[in-house]
C-alpha cells in the first residue's frame, strides 16, 4: 500500500514536523555520520522557516485588520452621505441637474433578470471562513451551491438577499486545505431566475 509524503504542507504541521526533525537528527548525529555541517544547515532551515512562516501569518493577520477597518470605514462613510444626501434632494433648491452635477443619480438599470447571472468574487479568511460577494441588480438576493473538495456534485448551500455571504463552515479535515466551488443564480420572488454564475474557485488555507 503506497504510503503518503511525509513531507507536511500546512506551515503549522511543517513547523512541528521540523521542529521535532531537528532536535531528533542532533541526538543521532554520529549514529547517522552526520557532519557538524549538516546539523547547522538543519538548524539554520529551521530558524528559517520559523521566520518566513512568522512573517506571513503576521502579514495575513494585518491584510484582515486592514481589510475589516476599510470595510468600516467605507460603511460609515456611504451612511453620511446618504444621510447628507436625503437632505440635498429633499430641499426646494434641488433639481435633477444638481443631482446630476453632484453624481447622486443613479442610472438606469436595464438589467433583464431572465437572461443575467451574478457575478460571484470571494476571499479565503482561512480556517474554512471564505466571504462571498455579488451585487443584487433588481433581483431579491442569490441562492449560493456550493461543491466541496471530494463532492460530486454542487449542492445548496445558502440564500442571501444582503451581500457579503460568509461561508464559515469548518474544513472538511483540520489543518487541511481544501478546494471549493461556488455558483450562485438571482431570486425574485422566492424563485430562481436567469442563468448560474460562472464557477468561484476558492482555495480554502487552514
């Protein structure tokens, strides 16, 4: 029976793995006829990968900081200008040309549900936490399919009418990356309307 890699791919299972790889190949360093050289070059790769690994989770925990703080931003912003614009459209001087002239007219949508799709963009937050977005158009929200790594086949997962979607189910194995794919297709009226989105490939990192 074929045996798998010994080499580990998640960067908290490599860490262990080295780890241990280390400290057990200098307790049999003349067993093995190892030179003093070897066991620096290990201890140096380990020192490595503990540095490079470190850098990466401190950059990945900032880009998520920083993401979660431009989404408040942006929100707290968009509510006081729809709050300052009310007022503007509600005073007598306000006419449609200001509207435009101020760009808080918004365009037509000649959107035909019957032959649109969504457009799905995700983003992994890692652990199996994946956040999904789409824009409504004029439809009620989205019915969400979804196929796991190993599935055969897409099956429902969710309906949101308010975007993003946050998929937070756990990994299928712990520590494991995993594939996913999304589609998605527009509601109106608690049914499903027009053509499925393309399909979202997202990688899913422990």
């Amino acid at each position: 029976m074929a045996k798998s890699d010994y080499f580990p791919h998640p960067d908290s299972d490599l860490l262990i793995w080295h780890d241990r790889f280390k400290v057990n190949l200098a307790a049999r360093q003349a067993e093995f006829g190892l030179s003093a050289e070897d066991i620096a070059s290990v201890d140096s790769d380990n020192q490595e990968l503990h540095t490079k690994i470190g850098e990466v989770n401190a950059a990945s925990a900032a880009a998520r900081h920083a993401t979660a703080a431009k989404t408040a931003s942006r929100d707290n912003i968009e509510s006081r200008v729809r709050a300052l614009v009310r007022r503007i459209k509600a005073h007598p001087a306000y006419s449609d040309a200001l509207g435009n002239l101020l760009g808080i007219i918004g365009s037509e949508d000649t959107t035909k549900l019957s032959e649109a799709k969504p457009v799905l963009t995700g983003v992994d937050q890692t652990g199996g936490v994946v956040v999904l977005n789409f824009v409504k158009s004029k439809s009620d929200g989205i019915n969400i399919y979804c196929q796991r790594e190993g599935e055969s086949e897409f099956v429902f997962l969710a309906r949101d009418t308010i975007p993003p979607y946050v998929d937070n189910r756990s990994l299928l194995v712990a520590g494991k990356p995993e594939l996913r794919r999304y589609t998605a297709v527009y509601i109106l009226k608690d049914a499903e309307v027009g053509q499925y989105s393309d399909e979202l490939v997202v990688n899913c990192a422990p």
